[in-house]
C-alpha cells in the first residue's frame, strides 16, 4: 500500500510511536540506546588495542595536523575532514593511545545521536537493536576508534536519512531541518563522493516527487551537503588538482578508473579481516564468516516486504534505497574492497532489518513466539561469536604489522636517519610518520616528486630507500649504503651519520 500523499501526524503517531514534534531529550526508553552507544564504545576501547599504531591512511590524516612529523602527501579523494576531528589531541599529544580512547567516545556519542535521528519515525527497540547489529560488527568496532572517514560517513548517512524522513512527516519538526543539514555536512566534510551515493535518493524524492517536494528540505539537504564539501571543492582550484572536474577525474584516476567492475567477490573476501583487498586473490572465507553478509540482503527484503504489508512502506524502502546506493560504487565501480567500504549501507540497513528480525519473534498482539525468538537468538549468538572471531584476528595481526613498523622506524634513528629526513620506497608513507620524517614517491598514487629532487635532497639531509631483499635499488640509490633489517633493504644517502654506542662505537 502506498503512503497518502497527505501523510499526517496521527499516522506517524500510529505506526511509529510518539511524536518526532517537540519529544524532549529524556523521551522514554532513550536509556537502551545509550546504553548500546555506551556498550559500544566500551567495546572499542577493551577488544581493540588502544595502543595500535596508526595505519597508512591514519598517518596520512594525522600528519596533516601533527607536531610529531610532516604532512604527507594528501592525494586527489581524500577529505580534510577526519584531519580536523582528530586535530585538537594531535596538535598537543602523540599519544595514539589517547586518540584512540578520544575517537572511541566520539563514535559512541555520534551512534546515540544518529539513532535519536529515528525517534518517532521506529520504536526505541527497533532503534536499539539495530544500534546494536551495527555497533557489533567487527568492522564498525575495528574502525570506529580510527582516524579514518568511512565510519563518520556511516552515522551521518544513518542521521540525515532518519530526520528526512522525520521532516516530510511533521513540517513542524525544525530539529530534523537542522539534523539533516548537519549531518549532510559531516558526510561531505569527511568523503563527498561518498555523501552524494548516500543522499541521491533524499535528493530524487524530494526534486522529482511531488508529494515528497518541501523546500526546506531540499535547501537543508543541499546546504548541508554544500558546507561540507566546500573546503574540498575549493581545495580543488587553489591547489595542484586542476580544479572540480580535474580532482574527480584524478581520484577516478588513482582508485584504478571507475566503471563496471564487479567487487561483489573481492568484498567477501576482505570480510576474513583484510583491512584492503588490492590485488584481491585468493580463496573466499569460511562460510561462516560471510553467512552474514549473505543473509542481509534477504533480511532487507524481509523488512520491505514488512513495511508494504503494514501499510507504511516510506520509512523503510528510504534507508534500504539509500544504502544500495551507497553500496553501489563500491560492489559494482572499483576492482578493489576494503570491508569499510561498506560501512554506510550496514549503518542505514541496521534499522529495517532489526524491524525486520523483531517482527519474527513477536506476534500481532505483541506476545513473544518462542520458537522464533529462539532461532534469532541463536543464530545472533553465533553471528556476535563470529564477528569478535574475526576482530580478535585482525586486531592481533595489525598490532603486529604496527610494531614491525615503529621497530624499522627506531632502527632507522639508530643508522642515523632523524629529522628532518625523507624516506621513500615500500611502505615509506606509515613509516616515515614514524620516523618523523617526509615521505616521497616518484611514481604511483601518492607521488609527489622526482628522481632528480630526491638526489639533490639526498645532499642536504639524510634520505633513505626501502626496499626489499631481492630487490634492486632505483637508480638515484646507486651507491648508497646498504643495511638489511626485518625483512626490509635499507638503502641509505651519504649524508646519514649513524649514531654512536655508548663507548664511541657505531
């Protein structure tokens, strides 16, 4: 059945719960989501070290706004947006630890509030349960205390589409008019590209449908996603970029060109716990592992064909759109995955699906039917053992990766290479932040030199070459000295001075 055009109050009312005009911040039951915001944030800092070294991506996020070394190269598709979040721990400590505690709090806060989007539009279990299937994958746990955007980008899909909603039942609800422009501005403050596959289908309802059509949502909508993408798009003119169009085509361009390219499988291979799958080879997972990624789908069809039954279709068709949309580039546009990737569809699919799941375990009457809570029950109980499987693995072999990394870095101090210095080769990007010094690239995504800069730099401060055992040095390398330390090819420029052991020995 189709929403009336003229849907009113008292419907919201009758399908949804209470009012979304005026419900105070202390609206009942508030108390279960916070205690899931609070679960999870809990969760982040106790089963992901909170002393995990930053990762590739992280160094180059923080390093735009760190005393400890340079600022890296900051390639066409990334957004300043995450630089800023983490800028006011980053400008006056370097403790990773602290960072971490910092963004596991914020990522709690900002899942109770994007939840709160909902409030009238689902019931409070209905939101604290999809809170919860989110907040427990091992993806949203492994990333949520990360300097990285695709988390933030998820919560604000999840906020915007919950007050859009909220603001085409009740034209009185200016709270979801300033929500959705917020959290429009988030998304596009930390990935723009990434908020406009998210919002396209706000965007089409509200230009195209005529009994979507309301202005202020449009303006809300678009200013918000204007405010945030405003920083990247001016970036685009007054840096090397070429401007708008120049800074698309050379993202496109960096991602390996965007056109069909079918992912599908190079995601469910990532879902083991490989942080980025490119080149993606390999056998798939355990089928326990993925039998959840393969069970969404047909929960999201459940929770649609739910929602016609009942007669009340718009508030879960929106987020199950907005997520395939979000998806989509991601499935079907890169031959690459990485499990984060896809952080913003499991955001905005959460909901209908807890919808979904709750419908099957409770009669029309609201009685509970024991066989079918027992089946859910169970298989979420293997569902939540899988996941923390997965988490513990990943957590543990990038602690390791991660302190392979800090050890090349104190060996490097020690053979004479502190700042200010330049380190480029294999992996020179992470572990330059380490070092404390640049990082350079002749060729690939992050290239930001040339072979003759490195020589005449080579000159003046100590650079130095990482390479591998079998591997022979570029050619501006020739005749530097060479160490072997942890699997890694040293090659090291003249003007690099060893330290001295105690006793004047080298």
């Amino acid at each position: 059945m189709a929403d009336s055009p003229n849907i009113t109050l008292t419907a919201v009312r009758r399908f949804s719960g209470p009012s979304v005009a005026g419900t105070s911040w202390r609206e009942r039951g508030q108390g279960l989501i916070a205690a899931v915001a609070a679960a999870f944030t809990l969760a982040q800092i106790f089963l992901v070290h909170p002393g995990m070294g930053l990762g590739w991506d992280e160094t180059v996020y923080v390093s735009q706004v760190s005393a400890h070394a340079p600022a890296a190269y900051f390639s066409a598709p990334r957004a300043r947006g995450v630089s800023l979040l983490v800028a006011p721990v980053t400008l006056w400590s370097s403790s990773t630890t602290l960072l971490r505690v910092t963004l596991a709090v914020l990522s709690g806060l900002a899942l109770f509030l994007a939840l709160r989007a909902w409030r009238g539009v689902f019931p409070v279990r209905v939101r604290a349960l999809g809170g919860a299937l989110f907040a427990s994958l091992w993806i949203t746990l492994f990333y949520g205390p990360q300097a990285m955007p695709n988390y933030w980008v998820a919560v604000g899909a999840l906020a915007a589409t919950g007050c859009f909603l909220r603001a085409r039942a009740d034209r009185t609800d200016h709270s979801a008019l300033w929500g959705l422009a917020a959290s429009a501005a988030l998304m596009a403050w930390m990935r723009p590209t990434d908020a406009l596959w998210a919002t396209a289908p706000l965007l089409v309802l509200v230009v195209f449908v005529r009994r979507w059509r309301r202005p202020a949502v449009l303006i809300a909508l678009v200013a918000g996603l204007a405010a945030g993408a405003a920083e990247w798009i001016t970036e685009a003119y007054v840096a090397d970029y070429g401007g708008l169009l120049g800074r698309l085509a050379e993202g496109s361009r960096i991602q390996g060109g965007l056109g069909w390219d079918l992912a599908v499988a190079d995601q469910l291979r990532s879902l083991a716990g490989r942080a980025l799958c490119r080149p993606c080879t390999g056998p798939l997972p355990n089928p326990a592992v993925t039998a959840w990624w393969f069970a969404l789908p047909l929960f999201a069809v459940l929770a649609a064909f739910v929602a016609v039954w009942h007669g009340r279709p718009a508030r879960t068709l929106v987020p199950l759109v907005c997520a395939a949309t979000a998806a989509f580039p991601y499935l079907f546009l890169i031959g690459y995955a990485a499990p984060r990737f896809l952080l913003p569809a499991y955001a905005l699919l959460a909901i209908p699906v807890a919808d979904a799941l709750l419908q099957l375990v409770t009669a029309s009457d609201g009685r509970w039917r024991p066989v079918a809570a027992m089946l859910v029950a169970l298989g979420l109980a293997g569902h939540l053992a899988v996941q923390y499987t997965v988490l513990h693995r990943t957590v543990a072999r990038t602690v390791a990766d991660r302190r392979g990394w800090s050890r090349t870095a104190a060996e490097l101090h020690r053979l004479g290479v502190r700042p200010p210095c330049v380190l480029t080769g294999n992996e020179s990007v992470p572990i330059a932040f380490y070092t404390g010094c640049s990082s350079a690239a002749i060729s690939g995504s992050n290239a930001n030199t040339t072979a003759a800069a490195l020589t005449r730099t080579a000159v003046r401060q100590p650079v130095a070459y990482l390479g591998t055992p079998s591997g022979r040095p570029p050619s501006y390398a020739h005749g530097w000295a060479a160490h072997s330390f942890g699997g890694i090819r040293l090659y090291l420029s003249p003007r690099t001075v060893p330290t001295k052991a105690p006793g004047g020995r080298r």
